[in-house]
C-alpha cells in the first residue's frame, strides 16, 4: 500500500514515533513516503503538493506534543502556551480536501486522549500506545478487506459510539523494525532519538509512565540498541542521538552494557540523555558514559526535599542527590537539572531545601524549574489531590492540560520565588498554567 506517515509536531522534536512506525510499515513491504510539519516553510501547500503527487491509500498521522507551557523568556512569567491543535487540524482538513486516503492517528500525544482527539478532528480510527506491531497488522487488513477493528490498542468510531481495543505491550522489542529516519531531513535536528526500553518500574505521584508501559522493563538488547544507532549514522547520516527513556540510567547495567558495546565497535559517537535518575550514580558510571560519548545529560531530580521526595514517591533520597551531583560534578560531562516545583505538600520550606542543596553544586550548568504540575491524564496519581482541591473539576480538562500546584503555597511567595529564579543566571524557568492566578496578584 501507499502509506504516508505525517509527523504533526511544530516543535523542534525529531520526530521518533513517526520514524518507528515509518520504519515497521517499511519493513512490511509497503511503499512509505513522509512528511514533516516541522521542517515546512508553508505546510498546507507543501501537504498539498505531496498528497497529489504521492496518492496515499493511507495517511498515519503521528501527534507528538498538544499544548501545554514553553520556556519563553520575553513572556510575562517568562512562559508561552501554545495549543497545536489547530494546526493539526489544518492537516487533517487537507488531506481531507485532496485525497481519499483513510486517516489514522496515533502518537504520544494521541496514546492519552484518543476519543477527544477523534471528536476534535471528526474522524473514526486511531492506534493508541506502541504500534510497532500493530500499524502494520492495520496496514495488512486494510489490504484484504479483513478486520480492522479487533487490532490491539484501536479506538475506533461505529455508529456514533466509541469502542476501545486493549493495548498490547511489545514484548520483544529486538524483533521490531529499526527507525526509518534516512526518510526525514535529519540535518534540520540537533539529534535524533532512540529508545532502549519500555516499562518503569517506579511509580511517581505525577507522571503516567509506569501505568501506560507497564511497570516491568522490556529491554532491548545491548547489541540491538547499537545496531539501531549504526543503522542510522549510516542511512540517516546524522551525528548526534539522544536516548528518549524515561530513564536511561535505570536498570544500571543495561546502561552500562549499552555503553560499554559502543566504546567496543569504536563508532566515535556523540550523545546526550535528560532524565539521569540520581541512583547508582559513581564516578566510574561517569566515565564510562564520557568513555562512549555522552556530552550531556540533565539529572531529574526533582525536589532536594526529603519531604517532597516522599510526597512525590522518588524512590531515592538526599544522599543519592548529593551523590549524583558529586560524580557529576566531578566528571567532564556539561551536565543540568530538572526540578518540579508545587506537588501535594510543597510548602516555602521544601522549596529553600531543594535549591539550598542545588545551589551548593556550581558545576551545574544549567537548572529546569518547571512550576505547577501538568495534569494530561488520568494515569497520575497526583489527579486525586487536583480532584480534592478542585483544581481539576472535570477529565474533560486533561485535553486541554490541568494543572495542580500544591495549595499551600502563596501567591506572593510564588511571584517573589519567580523573579528571584529568573534573575540566576542559569535557570530557566517554565510556571505552568498557574501563571493566570499569578498575574491576579501582581
Ligand atoms: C523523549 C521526549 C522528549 C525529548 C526529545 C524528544 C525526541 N523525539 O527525541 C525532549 C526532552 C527534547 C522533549 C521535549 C519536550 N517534550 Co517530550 N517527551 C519525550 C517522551 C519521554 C518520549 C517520546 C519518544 O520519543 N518516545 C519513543 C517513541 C518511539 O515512541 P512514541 O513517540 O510514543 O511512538 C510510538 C507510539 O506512540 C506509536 N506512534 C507514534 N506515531 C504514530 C502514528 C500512528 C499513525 C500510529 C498508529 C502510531 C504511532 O508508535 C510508536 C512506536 O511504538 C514523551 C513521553 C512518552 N513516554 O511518550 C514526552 C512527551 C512527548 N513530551 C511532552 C512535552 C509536553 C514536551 C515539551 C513541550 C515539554 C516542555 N514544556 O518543554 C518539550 C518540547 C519543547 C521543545 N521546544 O522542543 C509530552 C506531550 C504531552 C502532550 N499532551 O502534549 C509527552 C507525552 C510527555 C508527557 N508529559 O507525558 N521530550
Ligand atoms: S517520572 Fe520517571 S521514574 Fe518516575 S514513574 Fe515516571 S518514568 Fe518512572
């Protein structure tokens, strides 16, 4: 079949998914052309020239990011929201205008919202979570006219109803299709990504990971990971990757034996990784990333509070920060890191606690203050607190982003937290949706 496979992202993410899944209709003998938002100078007619001239049966539509908050220096609360929606929309109703192709979505951006997204766009199909499997099995009974609607992971549309099929975890991720990134013009990148694993088994208070991948780790083998990293250098001609984990230093020794096969094949790579757990952390562990190429990574630590490490359910303590901070500052790796300010319990006293312990680490190149905590589905434990203090009256406002920051803070602390981040020199500060209720006080 002719597929396109479109990657709806306007930021300057590479598009993963989109190059995964591009990559397993490849594998299952397709005909697979892309297109890339990001890299258009003028995305409807440029959508236009490729629907006409590529004639898709099908058009995968892979969402990577919705809305939410950026870091926008010249904004009020040095923050910019943005809703892509619209503009995917747009897309949608060019495809529409121009071709026949059946429309299918899918994506990290469409895994939590599927039937929101259906009604948004007014289609009838989409895929939601891991789809290196299941796109090709839609693909194949699209071709003879079988089953479409029995595929794992399927939300489809039938008589005005919504029906769900169960997702699928991919078990053996060593048997899926490497990335076809040599399809997407990877020079506009600063990297490209690759995954290692699924799955996490921890199991923190705001983020949706564990339950949506499982909360057992599904590996990808050490020699498969840089055979998938070979292949691209070659196809793609790219340089530079990131890992895409959501942990990358977690199980410890498959990191290190990932590390240690791209030291052996001597491929003179570059990497950076963001969310280093501060566990296990040594100075040898640092050697051995610098050893492969790592020349950046952010430590997501979070809070430096013992309180809050609680609250959030980390998994970790002061001890493994302070730790982490020592190897890393000890090492020759650029390295930053992350802190999310307001979950239940944060109180003036834990904020003075995290940044007294970051701000003891002047090797830290740069610090992620993100404020307020991003409500995007209803896998967050956090969710039951946001539902008591009424800061999320209905799931309906999970497709348009929540957020909940913990009640006892202050308004006038917060602005006065605010200013006194933004005037340090390395920070970089995002106040999530909460800045409304800010600029009320100021
Ligand atoms: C790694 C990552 C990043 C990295 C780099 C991304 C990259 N591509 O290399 C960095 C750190 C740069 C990043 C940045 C941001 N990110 Co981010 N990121 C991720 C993360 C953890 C993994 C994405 C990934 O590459 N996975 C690996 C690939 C292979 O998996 P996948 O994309 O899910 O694709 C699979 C399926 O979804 C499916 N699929 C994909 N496309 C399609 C299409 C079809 C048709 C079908 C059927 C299936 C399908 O099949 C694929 C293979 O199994 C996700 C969370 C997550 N776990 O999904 C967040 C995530 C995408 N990020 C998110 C956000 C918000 C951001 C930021 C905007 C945060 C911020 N405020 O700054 C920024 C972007 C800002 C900017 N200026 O660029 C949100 C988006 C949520 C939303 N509702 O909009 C997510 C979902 C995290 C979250 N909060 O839960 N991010
Ligand atoms: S924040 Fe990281 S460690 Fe915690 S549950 Fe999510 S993916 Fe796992």
């Amino acid at each position: 079949m002719r597929v396109l496979i479109i990657s709806a992202n306007f930021f300057p993410m590479v598009p993963t998914g989109a190059a995964y899944i591009a990559g397993a209709a490849l594998k299952a003998g397709h005909l697979v052309e892309v297109f890339d938002c990001f890299t258009t100078k003028n995305l409807i007619d440029e959508l236009r020239e490729k629907v006409e001239r590529f004639k898709p049966q099908v058009v995968g539509i892979s969402i990577l990011v919705v809305c939410g908050d950026i870091v926008d220096k010249s904004k009020e609360f040095y923050t910019k929201y943005f809703d892509k929606r619209p503009e995917i929309k747009k897309v949608v109703n060019c495809i529409r205008q121009y071709s026949d192709a059946k429309i299918i979505l899918g994506g990290p951006g469409f895994n939590y919202y599927g039937k929101d997204w259906l009604e948004y766009l007014d289609l009838d199909y989409g895929i939601r979570g891991e789809s290196e499997f299941s796109f090709p099995r839609y693909l194949k009974e699209l071709e003879i006219k079988g089953d479409i609607f029995s595929i794992p992971g399927c939300i489809y549309r039938k008589d005005k109803e919504f029906h769900n099929v169960q997702r699928e975890l991919v078990e053996s991720l060593d048997d899926t299709a490497f990335p076809a990134y040599e399809l997407f013009d990877l020079r506009k990148y600063a990297s490209f990504g690759i995954f290692t694993k699924r799955g996490c088994t921890f199991n923190c208070s705001f983020c949706p990971y564990s339950p949506l991948e499982g909360t057992k780790y599904r590996m990808k083998s050490p020699k498969r990971v840089v055979d998938e990293i070979e292949h691209v250098l070659k196809k793609g001609k790219a340089k530079f990757f990131n890992f895409t984990d959501n942990c990358f230093n977690f199980p410890k020794q498959h990191a290190e034996k990932i590390c240690q096969e791209m030291i052996d094949r001597n491929l003179n790579l570059k990497w950076w990784a963001s969310n280093i757990k501060p566990i296990g952390i040594t100075d040898d562990f640092c050697r051995l990333l610098k050893e492969s190429g790592c020349n950046y990574v952010t430590l997501a630590i979070e809070t430096a509070s013992e309180k809050m490490l609680k609250s959030m359910n980390r998994g970790y303590n002061i001890t493994q920060i302070r730790n982490a901070l020592t190897c890393f500052s000890n090492s020759n790796i650029t390295f930053g890191v992350t802190t999310l300010i307001g979950a239940s319990g944060e109180t003036q006293e834990t904020i003075s606690e995290t940044f007294g312990i970051i701000d003891n680490f002047p090797k830290i190149n740069d610090v992620w203050v993100s404020i307020g905590i991003c409500l995007w589905t209803n896998h967050q434990k956090i969710l039951d607190d946001a539902r008591k203090s009424g800061q999320l009256q209905n799931d309906k406002e999970l497709f348009d982003c929540g957020y909940y920051i913990s009640p006892e803070l202050p308004k006038k602390y917060m602005i006065e937290f605010i200013e006194s981040i933004n005037s340090k020199k390395k920070y970089q500060l995002q106040v999530n949706k909460p800045f409304a209720e800010y600029q009320k006080v100021r």
